[in-house]
C-alpha cells in the first residue's frame, strides 16, 4: 500500500506531487523536465479528450494533424508571436548521428546539418497558417474550423507534473473566417464550450473572462480565458481561447476573394486545453486520502470489492457481484469488480480511495445471506447499506449526487475566497492571509499591472465578462477605473 500522504496544510506542493506519484497518475521521466503518464492518468486524460472532441464535432469542427517540426523561417513572420515564444523553443539543427571512429560512441554527425533549423512544435499557428494559405482562395472555402489533438514542447526548466511540463499533451483550434464578427464569435462560443467542460464533466467552477494586454496570446488582439481557484488559494488558467485579427494572415498572405471579387485578409481564431486539466481537478477536489474524482471523468465509477474467507464464499460473491455489474454497465456506468485474492479488503480499500474511485461496494457473506451490500461514496466518505434488489438505480442517482455536490462544494469555497478590496493595504493583507481572487479596482496601464506584480507576485488572472460597470479608483495609483479586475497569485 502507497505510503501515508503529507497533508495539504503541512506542504500543498508535496501533497501534490506524492498523490499523484501514488496515485499511479505519472511519473518524472528520464528525460528532464518530461513525464510518463501512466494507463490510470492516461485513462482520466482519455476520458477528458473524448468529451471535448464530441464537443467541438457538435460545434462543426473537425480533426486533422499538421507536422511536428516547423521551419525557423516561419516563426520569424509574426513578430510579437517568435518573441512570446523564442526563449521557450526547442531546435533542431541536424539530421543525422554516427558513430565515432576513435571512442565508439554516437556522436551528431558535423556534415549533417539541416540547411534551415526547425523549430519542435511549442504552437502551430505558423505552420498551419502557412497552410491555409494554399487552401483559401474564396469566401467559398470559409469557414475553416480545424482542431488538432498533438503534443507541444516547450522548454521549462522548473517543472510540475501535469501542470508545467517540458513536453504536453493538448489540442489546438484554428479557425479561419471571412469577417471579423464571425472570428470573435468563434473565439468567444469555444471559451464557453471550455467552461461547460469544466463545470459539468470536471465539476470545476469557472470564471470566464479576458486577459490583459500584458497577459494576452503571443500574436493575439484579445486573449479569452476560463480561470479556476484551486484548495490552496492561488489560480489556474484552465483554457485559452484567442482572436488573432488578420495577424497570421497578414504575416503569411492569406487573403480570399470576397462575393464583390475584393481580395481581403482573412480573420482568424485559435483556442486550446492541454493535459493542466489533470492537475486542475487533482488540485480542485481531492483531499489528504487521496484523489476525488467526479464521477462523469472517472476511469473506474463504481469498484466492488468481496469480503470472504474460502474459495466457496468467493465464487458466490463474485456471482451476485457480476449481476450487479452487468445491471450497472447497461447503463453505462464504468465498473470493476475486483477478485483480486493477493490483497486483503483493507487494502482495496485504500488503494481505491487513493485513486478516487466515486463508488465503492463491499459485500461479504452475512450481506449475500441478506441480498445487501454496503455502500460507501468518496466524497463524503458516507456509508449505506442498500437491497441488491433495484440498486442499479441507486447508484446511478448517487453518483449524479456527487458530482453535483463536487461542483457545489468547490463553488462554496471559490466564493469563500474571492474578496472585494478598495485599497491596497487591503489587498496585499488578503492576499497573504487568505489567497483567493481578490476583486479591484485597476487604471488599465500595463506599468501599474507589472509593479503589483512584482511587489505581490500577484498577477491580473482576467477582467470577467460579467463585470459591472461602476466608478472607482485604482487600488494602487488612485487613477479612475470603471470596472473592477480579478487579482490572484498563479500556477
């Protein structure tokens, strides 16, 4: 059994890192700054893909794939984007390896350098622009809305598993339209697909909102956001979704004929989530046993466990097991029946708690006698005990109940922790004391947003659409402000 984690209150960080070390989540590769993810993490990452992926076909995008390797050249031709990404980016200058005549060891070979370097893909807008390009002459050909699900590099020194990664899984919308209108519309329909994922499927409220210009999508006009609090008070930016303007287009002379016969630049979108989410729900919902999981992303929803003591009591419980199971699968509940006799129950147990099953079921023989079992749900760590009989229907009432409760539990403490403040004592003084979003009042200049930054280290995480307009002053240079903007510290 995985040992005893450190609690969140002793040290979040190494909270983390154990649960999901133990958890059988991932683990650091050989590779610096990579990660392996593991078949229980890669199956809660699976589960993640699949519901987005049937999400954006519903919303008349389809899949394609474009090269991992883009041509230097190309990243040169948007200005802002090359310099957003240019310290982050990983090169290849060569094409071959040999053996060394003298000491046998592999070597990069001199003689094969590449003519122009590429660039491993940190982001496709360049490559896929350049395509694009070929592929739009008329207001015919448009729309394009185009997702790729890929992995992306990007040099980190200081990693995190899941949540800061050298290498990352994610997926990339880019669209291309023929009117400005149509492309922030589509910028602003997949930031709201983004926040119905994460509060129906992860049961992760969201705030939805806009960055600041410092804080915008390298190449970017605006940049939309879905911000989440995670239990130790600092904020997660949990997907992107950006209005490129003619930006690309411009740079890789994409233009189409409109119905007139003018030739006009086209308008473009691109938007994404990556494998963070896996640390956004780890960081939402578990607790010091181990992970929760709302039961819509877990790989496992429901596990039975026997409790016997001969092979004979085994064989009838895993009978009256496999009923239930095959009643629970008909309705799309995802079950294991675990007959494992290397392990004790106790240990089942645990281990099913560590990895935040939503549901589990023990049954021993007294329970097969009363054609019962016991019922115990990991959030609430409750336990009942229910008739076999019509259980099926129980359960899967009980596990849309805690998934709701998921959501209202981490909703109560995001509301617990956002705090309107009006002076900046104030805000520092809630800052290091209770964390959370601290609602103020900003003067809108990038100047007073970096010097907070760097006396607090907390940073603008969005201005939310919802924010009302009212007079006010800024928190730290007294100037005027009509709305107010949410501060947080940050992953």
């Amino acid at each position: 059994m995985a040992n005893k984690l450190t609690s969140r209150a002793e040290d979040y960080s190494k909270w983390y890192n154990e649960l999901v070390m133990q958890a059988d989540l991932a683990q650091h590769s050989e590779v610096k700054g990579c990660m392996v993810i593991k078949p229980y993490g890669y199956a809660i990452w699976e589960n993640m893909r699949d519901v987005l992926d049937k999400m954006f076909k519903e919303t008349g995008h389809q899949n394609a794939y474009f090269p991992l390797f883009i041509p230097k050249s190309y990243m040169s031709k948007e200005a802002k984007h090359v310099e957003g990404f240019a310290k982050e980016c990983a090169v290849v200058t060569h094409y071959r390896l040999k053996t060394d005549e003298l000491t046998g060891e592999v070597v990069v070979d001199p003689d094969a350098k590449l003519e122009e370097e590429l660039i491993v893909r940190p982001t496709s807008e360049t490559i896929i622009w350049n395509t694009y390009r070929n592929w739009i002459q008329s207001y015919r050909d448009l729309p394009i809305l185009i997702n790729q699900w890929a992995n992306v590099v990007r040099w980190e020194m200081r990693t995190r598993l899941f949540l800061r990664t050298a290498e990352f899984l994610w997926q990339e919308g880019h669209t291309a339209h023929a009117t400005k209108a149509e492309a922030i519309e589509e910028s602003e329909k997949m930031l709201h697909v983004y926040a119905k994922f994460a509060e129906e499927w992860m049961a992760m409220p969201v705030i939805r909102g806009v960055k600041s210009e410092s804080e915008r999508f390298a190449g970017a006009e605006d940049t939309y956001c879905i911000e989440a609090l995670m239990q130790d008070g600092k904020a997660l930016q949990a997907g992107t979704s950006h209005f490129l303007g003619q930006n690309f287009a411009k740079a890789f002379d994409v233009k189409f004929a409109d119905k007139t016969g003018k030739m006009e630049y086209v308008w473009a979108s691109s938007w994404g989530v990556s494998t963070r989410l896996m640390g956004a729900l780890i960081m939402t919902h578990s607790d010091d046993e181990g992970l929760v999981l709302p039961p819509k992303l877990a790989p496992i929803q429901v596990v039975m466990v026997p409790i016997y003591k001969n092979d004979e009591q085994l064989a009838a419980l895993a009978a009256k097991m496999d009923e239930l199971s095959a009643k629970l699968t008909a309705k799309g509940i995802r079950v294991k029946v675990d007959l494992d006799d290397t392990k004790k129950p106790g240990w089942k147990f645990a281990e099913y708690e560590l990895k935040g099953v939503p549901v589990r079921i023990a049954m021993g023989p007294r329970d097969l006698e009363n054609g019962s079992i016991e019922v115990a749900r990991r959030d609430t760590k409750e336990k009942m005990a229910l008739q076999m009989e019509g259980a099926e229907e129980v359960i899967e009432a009980l596990l849309n109940k805690i998934q709701e409760n998921l959501f209202l539990r981490s909703s109560e403490f995001r509301t617990n922790h956002t705090t309107e403040v009006n002076d900046y004592d104030e805000f520092k003084q809630v800052l290091n004391s209770k964390g959370g979003f601290v609602s103020a009042h900003w003067d809108g200049t990038a100047e007073t947003e970096e010097k907070i930054k760097q006396e607090t280290k907390a940073t603008i995480r969005c201005i939310p659409l919802d924010a009302k307009e009212e007079e006010g002053k800024c928190i730290y240079t007294g100037a005027p402000s009509s709305k107010r903007v949410l501060f947080a510290k940050a992953y």
